[in-house]
C-alpha cells in the first residue's frame, strides 16, 4: 500500500510520502537503542514531567489534530478532536500511576527478602491501524514511555501524517532523545525490524491476517507479542430494558467512528417479545442520521476510510442479502465522490452469512432474535470474536447469567462498550491476546524480574 493521505471524503491525494530505505531504519534502531538507555534511567518523576505536557500539547493543538484525523480518514470532526482529548486524559493517567503499577512488590517467602521487580524492555515495535489514528497508539505508547521502554510506530499507510504528528507531539514534550519514533515504511518491511535483536517486543492493532502474520514473526525471534484484532461485539436486549435508551445506544454503538471500531456494537440480539418494536425503532433511528461532509460538526456519519472498506461491506451486504437476509434500509453507496455508504439494517441472517460470521467495518446492523437468556449467550458466543459484549437488562440474576456465560475480554451491562484507562482492554478467541490500558497494559511490556535475597 503506499504511504499516503488521500481525503476519504473528496478522493483527493493531499500528500504522498516515500518509505524509508534499510539505511534510514538502521539509523532509526540504532537511535531507539541509545534512547532506551536515556530512558530507563530516568526517575517515573522525570518521565511524568514530560507526559503531562505531552497531555498540554495534545490540548493545545486538539482542534488542528482532530482536523487533521478527519481529513486523512474521515472520522465526523467532533469525534476526532474528542479522540485527542482522551490521549491527553491518557498520559495523565499514566503520569500519575505509572510508578505505583511498577513499585517493587514484596513477596513473604522463606529468603531474608523476596520481592518482584518490574522493569522495562527496551524499544518496542507498535503496527498501528488508522481507525483511532490517535487513540490506538497514544494507549500503547503512554505507558510504555512510562515504563522506561522506548516506541517505534509503524502506522497504518493511510495515515502518515497523523503519525508524524504525533512523533512531533512527544518531541515538543521533551522526549528529544528519539524515545519515539516514527518509521514511514511498508507493511512488508516490519519483519526485518522485529527481527532485529535491539527490538524486544511487538504490539499489533489491526486485522487477523496482519496479527497472524506478525505474532508469527514475533514466536520466530522468540519475542512477546500483543494483539488487538477485530471483534464481532454483540448488544442484547432483554424484556426489561429500557427500550428508549436501548435503542438510542444501539446506534451510538453501531455507527461510531463510521461503524468503524472493534467494539462497535455489529451484532444486535432482542428478546423476541420486544423485537418488532427495538426493530421500528432502531430502523427509523438509522435512518434519520445524517451523512456527509465529516468536517461539519452536525455531521453523524463521514465517510469510510478507505474505497477498499465501501467494496469490502457492500460485498458483505449483499452476500448476505443473496443468502437470504432481509435488507430493512440501506445497502448502498451515496453521493457521486467520496467513500459513502447508506445506515444498513439486516435481519433474518443466516447464521452462515458474512453479516453473521465476519466483521463488519461499516455502518451495518444485524439484527437477531432470542428466545430467552441462553439462546440470547449462545448467538453472542456463535462468533470467531470475543472482544466485548452490551448487555441490557435490569434483572440482576439475568445480568449475572451473562457476565459469567459471554466468552469476550470486557462486558458491559446497561452501557456501550468503550476503552477507557482505568480498565484493561483486550479480547479472547480471533480477538487477539494481552491487554491495553490500566495496570494490566503497562505490565506487558516489562521483565519482571524476580529477586531473592538469602
Ligand atoms: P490492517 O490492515 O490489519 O492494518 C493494521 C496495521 O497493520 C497497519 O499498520 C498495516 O499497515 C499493518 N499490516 C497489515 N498487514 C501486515 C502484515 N502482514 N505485516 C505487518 N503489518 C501489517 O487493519 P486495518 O484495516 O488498518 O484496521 C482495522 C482492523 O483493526 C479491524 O479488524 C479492527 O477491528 C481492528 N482493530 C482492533 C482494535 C482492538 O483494540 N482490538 C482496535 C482498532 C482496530 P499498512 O497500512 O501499511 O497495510
């Protein structure tokens, strides 16, 4: 794919950029591998410093980044500036907790003194997707900075100037020693870099062909890998929701980010006494959004990110259709440029349908139809994903039955799935391993180092 920003919502080709030869990378490795050394020796005092005004300049400049996203992958303005802000909120967090997730931890053993240690790697690869261009790097990057370790990002090639952007943001806040870099390079170039003995770990958000492939490269060289793949989340409505908000947040769920998140909501189970009605509704909803120029703030839905994305779900849908889905709106594309495409709802999918088996990155909703609580858990589990779960009910024995029988990294009960710093964030099955985000996320990237003292 070539390194470039071509405007989702106009087509035009802003910037091109040229990847970087084996000379540059070298150079690029061989600047992490001194870096790492500044930054391990650091005091947690000394890199909070530095995060927090990472933080400031994110503040600063959140309405020139926010444009920018919006412009290299059409994400509606709004969201994206919001998407700069969490960043911000982000490094603080870790600024604050970093060195009370790493403190020495002692453990009662029969030495004099016994304690773990965690301590941090050295530089770390992160293959980055451009859906969060901000956001998905910022969670691995403020903790591993925190850590002591030091980041190389290769970004999603549609979004190079997000990505330099944001190598800019930690050099203007004081990590002037390299501690993260930027490589511009093809996807075809990361094998060499996570075979290089100076890179000590990889971290992959993206799709399963590309974490398959990567966390394959990583077992070869024997290096941890994390991986945050694609999810198929599903969002179940129970007899005792509350309809109204239900349905309101299913489509927040649905169309967030143009219907292009892993834990967009994509698989929509109702309890059948209250189907017809959450389907009128949600239908009606999805149809009153407004798509169209994603830098205008009334803007609901922007366009896809990528043409290869509106060929990728219009084939999707209309698969699904020939297989026997009904189609209740949508299933087209819209305007005469740009990468649109129509608020789709499906139901009556067959379960072998891609609208049931794969991941839709787009705003298209599949609806199904439960019996009660155990037929509701075994559509949600009917998946190759298990990324996170809505859940909405209000029976408290139904909500348990939930949270223990849904085979996903995160289950949220009344609310839509979100990331958020506090919590780890993560899947199980096709949607990866390890965890993002609290203490879980800045652990992955440490020894930790076991000491004995007799
Ligand atoms: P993608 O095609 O897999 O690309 C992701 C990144 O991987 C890009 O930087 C890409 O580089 C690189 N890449 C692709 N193939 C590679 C290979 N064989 N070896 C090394 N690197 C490779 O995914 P995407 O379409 O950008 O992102 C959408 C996917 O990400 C969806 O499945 C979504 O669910 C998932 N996602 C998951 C999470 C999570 O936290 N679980 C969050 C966001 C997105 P190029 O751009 O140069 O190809």
């Amino acid at each position: 794919m070539a390194i470039a920003s071509i405007n989702p919502a106009t087509g035009e080709t802003i910037r091109t950029f040229e990847a970087l030869d084996d000379a540059a990378i070298e150079a690029s490795l061989a600047r992490a591998s001194s870096a790492f050394r500044v930054n391990r020796e650091r005091s947690f005092a000394e890199r909070a410093t530095r995060m927090r005004r990472t933080a400031e300049l994110l503040e600063l400049r959140k309405n020139d980044l926010g444009r920018l996203i919006t412009i290299e992958m059409g994400k509606p303005v709004k969201a994206a500036v919001s998407e700069v802000a969490k960043c911000a909120t982000t490094c603080r967090y870790y600024a604050e907790h970093a060195e009370g997730y790493l403190a020495d931890e002692p453990v009662k053993t029969d030495a004099k003194e016994s304690f773990i240690r965690y301590e941090p790697l050295g530089p770390v690869l992160a293959v980055m997707p451009w859906n969060f261009p901000f956001w998905q790097v910022f969670r691995f990057a403020a903790p591993a900075l925190m850590a002591g370790n030091v980041a190389l990002l290769k970004h999603a090639s549609n979004v190079p100037q997000c990505a330099l952007a944001i190598e800019e943001v930690f050099r203007d806040a004081g990590f002037t020693d390299h501690e993260f870099q930027t490589l511009l390079i093809g996807s075809q170039q990361v094998e060499s870099i996570i075979g290089d003995e100076r890179v000590r770990a990889v971290t992959l958000t993206g799709s399963e062909p590309a974490g398959a492939s990567v966390a394959s490269i990583a077992a070869k060289h024997i290096k941890k890998a994390v991986l945050e793949l694609g999810g198929s989340d599903p969002f179940i409505v129970m007899l005792s929701a509350n309809l109204d908000e239900a349905v309101a947040t299913a489509v927040k769920a649905r169309i967030v980010n143009n219907g292009q998140s892993c834990i967009a909501a994509k698989r929509f189970i109702i309890h059948e006494s209250i189907a017809d009605a959450f389907e009128k509704r949600f239908v009606s909803a999805m149809e009153s959004l407004k798509v169209g120029d994603p830098l205008d703030e009334s803007t609901d839905i922007g366009p896809l990110a990528t043409p290869q994305i509106v060929d990728d779900i219009e084939s999707q849908v209309n698969q699904s259709v020939a297989a026997g889905a009904h189609l209740l709106t949508g299933g087209k594309r819209l305007g005469a440029r740009g990468n649109f495409y129509a608020p789709t709802v499906l139901a009556q999918i067959p379960y072998d349908a891609p609208a049931a088996r794969e991941e839709t990155f787009g705003p298209v909703a599949s609806l199904f139809r439960a019996r009660d609580v155990d037929e509701a858990i075994r559509i949600a589990n009917d998946t190759p994903f298990g990324l996170g779960a809505s859940v909405w009910t209000i029976d408290r024995a139904e909500m348990d039955r939930f949270i223990a029988g849904i085979d996903t990294g995160q289950v949220f009960i009344n609310a839509m799935v979100a990331s958020d710093p506090r919590v780890p964030f993560g899947g199980t099955k096709h949607s990866g391993f390890g965890r993002e985000l609290s203490a879980y996320g800045i652990r992955e990237f440490v020894n930790v180092k076991t000491v004995w003292v007799g």
